[in-house]
C-alpha cells in the first residue's frame, strides 16, 4: 500500500462487484459476508445472465451502471447462464479485462475445466459451511480485483 506524499496511509480503495447468482440466499450470505468483515466493496447484484450483460453493457435499466471491478459468476442460472456470461465478457474487447471468479455449487471438473479455458479468473466452489463461506468468498475479493500478474488458480490449489 502506497502513502501519501504527507506519509499518511490511504484507506483501501472501495471494489465495485458485481454478484450473479439467482439464489437468493446465496445472495445474502455473500452481502453478509462483506459486511461482516467490512471489506471495502460495493455490492451490485443481478439474478441471471441476461441483467448482467445488460448491466455490464449500460444497457436499460442499467444506464448508469459502474463498471465493475470484479464479477462473481454463477454458473447455473435460468435464461442465460454463467457459461455464456464468462463467454460474452472474454470475447468483449470492453469487459474482458474484467476479472472474473466462476462461484458455484459445482465442482464437477468438467465446468472447472470449461470455466479456465473460457478465461475464468478463478473457481471457487461454493462452501456448505456458513464459517468456511464467511472466508472463501473474502479471501479472493480484495486480492483478486486489481489486476495480478499471477495466473489464476482453483481456491484447492491456492491452500
């Protein structure tokens, strides 16, 4: 972290995320999450593919949305689902510097394969446990929206 010319430390610049899933629970245990440990984030949340493409192109009724800093994608979703998101957005010239965390309940290897070779930045399976979720979905948060010269790597291998 870099200080000012004074000395002092700058507070953490605040991410702009944006959260595709249709669970609503799913929703809120990730809203919670961020709260609970205060991250420096502001949650922006669409329930299917569709809203996000629209979002994420400023079309109605996402106008004046920000471009976002991080996207956390679902991958089974109703209308248009998170495969064909993280597709759309790493073959936009526009979004495809986005970084992209694939957060879902599958850890079949099939979609994590699919996922990495669409350009996902990242794959985190969704935890069971309220406790190992409260971590899973910060530890990735801060670090992974700005921008890593590293590779990116399934949250199995990162432990």
């Amino acid at each position: 972290m870099s200080g000012s010319p004074g000395g002092s430390l700058s507070s953490p610049a605040v991410r702009e995320v944006l959260l595709v899933d249709d669970d609503a629970a799913d929703a809120a245990l990730i809203t919670d999450a961020f709260e609970v440990r205060q991250a420096p984030v502001r949650l922006h949340h669409v329930v299917d593919g569709g809203q996000a493409l629209a979002f994420l192109r400023r079309q109605p009724p996402y106008a004046d949305a920000v471009r976002p800093d991080l996207i956390l994608l679902d991958l089974n979703m109703p209308r248009v689902d998170g495969r064909q998101v993280l597709a759309e957005v790493k073959t936009d010239e526009q979004l495809k510097t986005i970084p992209v965390v694939v957060f879902t309940t599958s850890a079949d290897a099939t979609d994590i394969g699919a996922s990495y070779a669409a350009h996902a930045n990242a794959y985190v399976t969704k935890p069971l446990d309220l406790d190992d979720f409260d971590g899973s979905s910060l530890r990735f948060t801060t670090s992974t929206a700005a921008p890593s010269p590293c590779p990116a790597r399934r949250r199995a291998d990162m432990r």
